[in-house]
C-alpha cells in the first residue's frame, strides 16, 4: 500500500501545477515537521516558518512513542543537513494548518522526502 502511495505522490509532485521555492531549512522538530525561510524570489523571504509535511504523519518526538519520534526525527536531518531544498505545495490542499504550519511537500534533487520518509520506515501515509 505505502509503495504505490509513494509512487501516486511522486507522479503529482512531478506535475507542473505545483510551484517550488527554495528554502533554508533551520531545525527539525519531529519526522513531518521543520522551521525554514522560505525564499519566495526577488530577494522576498518568508522567516521561520512552521512546515508540516504533507500527506505522511510519523511518530511525535515527544510522549509514548518518543524513541521511534527521535529516531524519525534524525533520519529527517539526514535527508535534509547540508542539502539544497525546495518546497512545493499543492493547489488541491489547505495552505495552513490548523496550527498555522505551512503544509508542503520537500525536495531534494528528484527524491520527494516525504514520500522517502515513509519507504525508509520513517512515517506513515497520512489518513485524515
């Protein structure tokens, strides 16, 4: 199941209606959460920004299931530590969480970190 998930997400990433920008990725809070500047263009910025990775959940950092959420939280690091990222959202979703979290999608080079996220055994597909 999560394999072709990986794969339909992949395909709509690689669609040409969402937008990327670059961003500056400043922490990692758990598996789907990051703080970044987000760079809009014509030197514009948008600081520090809450992003809520779209379309996978995995385990909080904090709580019950604090050692999978670590753990998830460092293989996060690694895909993203001295990388250049971008950020795509998608049209189809709400731009903001209810927590104000941008929610989006990460890329670097061709791989969708969401979606390696749950090949690797990081997070799960989201179910709302």
């Amino acid at each position: 199941m999560s394999k072709v998930f990986c794969i339909i997400l992949a395909f709509l990433i690689s669609s040409s209606v969402f937008a990327d920008w670059k961003i500056d990725v400043k922490s990692v809070y758990d598996g789907d959460t990051i703080t970044a500047d987000i760079h809009l263009g014509l030197q514009v910025v948008l600081a520090n920004q809450k992003i809520r990775l779209l379309y996978i959940d995995a385990p909080e950092a904090r709580g019950f299931f604090k050692k999978k959420g670590e753990k998830s939280r460092e293989h996060l690091i690694g895909l993203l530590k001295d990388k250049e990222v971008y950020l795509s959202v998608d049209p189809k979703e709400k731009e903001r969480d209810s927590f104000g979290r941008v929610l989006g999608i990460l890329k670097v080079g061709d791989v969708v970190i969401n979606s390696k996220m749950i090949e690797d055994g990081f997070a799960v597909p989201y179910k709302k």
